[in-house]
C-alpha cells in the first residue's frame, strides 16, 4: 500500500560526534520526491547528520525514522536492510580500484541479495545509462575521469532503487562544470520521484539549482522552509529566502 509518510522524519534528536553533542532539538522531515540542500562550516555536523541518517553513528536522544525504519535502537541486522532503502553517495568514491566498473557494481548487487545474473546484467546496463555512462562497464576506475567516477558511484547507489539519495560533499572535489552536470543528474532521479539530500559547500550550485536548504550552524539546523537563511557567497551574505520564493525563483539581493 502506497504511503505518504515522509522518507525522514526528525523529532527532537541530538546529533552527536563522539560523546560531544554537535547539533542539539533537530527537527524536520523530508518528503518523498524532495529535494534538500545540507550546508554548513567544516565542522557543523552535516557529515554526523548524514551518518546518523544511515545508522553509522549512533542516536541517542530523540526519534528518526528513515525509510519506514526507527533508527534509535535499530538492531545491527536491520542496518543492511534500511541501507538498501538508501542510495549513499560518498565525496572519494569509494570504488573498489582492482575492480572493473562492472565488477564493482556486480559485488554491490550480489551483497544486497540479487542473485538473477541476467537480472543483474540487465540493471548494471540500466543505471549506467541512467548517469549516461553506457560504454565504461569493462574500464578499470583510474581510466575515469573524477567525474565519470563520481557518475559510477550514483549508479551503485541507484542499484536498489532507493527510497532517498544521501550524498556527502558529491561535487567537492570536481571543477564547477563537472559539478553542474553532476548536479542535472541528481535533479533527473528526483524528477523521476527518489528524495535527495546533499551535503555541499557550494553555494554556487544552490543559486544556479535552488532547492529547500538546510543549515548547520551554532548547534542546531535552521530549514529555508521555515525562515530566511544567510549564506557566505564570495564573502559577502547571500540570503535564501523562504521556500515559497524559491519556488518561484526569487532570490533577495
């Protein structure tokens, strides 16, 4: 049965680094089918959200639920389980390097339980299509650019057809123009109804891509949904207004 449940839902959780609280009463969910922004300092706490998010880090105060899954307490059993619900997206890719690109999405397929060859065949040539990398199956990482390399990674993360896709800091070691493709196609899996939320320091994507922001800061996380923000644009306050001016692309001088 369809649900219109959000695919996160955060109630007064505290996000922590250590035993160091780092973002304290965090509240928000994400819809299905949303698009959200993470920014923040080094530092802030987008990365130890994320982790959370994805049963990494521990919660220890509050309630989230992501993907139909309670992660305060979630048994270490059910943690494969939720993952495969998430498409996760690393920063240095984390692809296997004695691997073929092939290979390094077959081991990600047969490790979340598909065992149908011609199935498996068949969504390889899928994903890689989807990020438009059709002819790279047999290269080997290091004849890829960063930006086909960090096209694989979303590929491997669409594999399980995921709920949302969390992506840590996609486009920081690529040049702008690289980013902004990678960019157009994260906003193509949104349109096609998967949530994405991406932790960037860019804020020249976000003013060429708007979208919902949310922002680490002082310990906790401010949403553009709910007031105008202020971001450091080429050292100067760049202001995101509320998300009903985003819809209609309106930014505040």
């Amino acid at each position: 049965m369809f649900s219109t449940d959000p695919v996160v839902c955060i109630k007064e959780a505290s996000i922590f680094q250590d035993h160091n609280t780092i973002l304290g009463n965090v509240t928000f969910d994400i819809q299905k089918g949303e698009f959200v922004y993470l920014v923040g300092r080094t530092g802030s706490g987008k990365s130890s959200l994320l982790k959370t998010l994805y049963a990494d880090l521990p919660l220890r105060v509050g309630d989230i639920t992501v993907a139909g899954f309670n992660i305060r307490g979630i048994k270490s059993g059910d943690v494969p389980l939720l993952r495969r619900k998430l498409g996760i997206i690393f920063q240095d890719f984390q692809l296997f390097n004695d691997r073929t690109v092939a290979e390094n999405l077959m081991f990600v397929m047969k490790a979340t339980g598909w065992s149908d060859n011609v199935k498996m065949r068949a969504r390889l040539a899928e994903v890689l299509m989807q990020v438009s990398l059709g002819s790279v199956e047999k290269k080997m990482p290091h004849q890829l650019s960063g930006g086909e390399q960090q096209r694989v990674v979303i590929a491997r993360a669409l594999l399980n057809e995921p709920q949302i896709l969390m992506a840590d800091e996609p486009t920081g070691n690529l040049d702008p123009e690289v980013s902004h493709g990678i960019l157009k196609i994260f906003q193509q899996i949104n349109n096609s109804g998967t949530a994405v939320l991406m932790a960037t320091h860019s804020y020249g994507l976000i003013k060429k891509f708007p979208a919902r922001v949310l922002k680490c800061e002082d310990g906790k996380v401010m949403d553009s949904r709910m007031r105008l923000l202020n971001l450091l644009w080429n050292t100067e306050d760049w202001k995101i207004r509320r998300l009903e001016d985003w819809k209609i692309g309106r930014l505040e001088d």
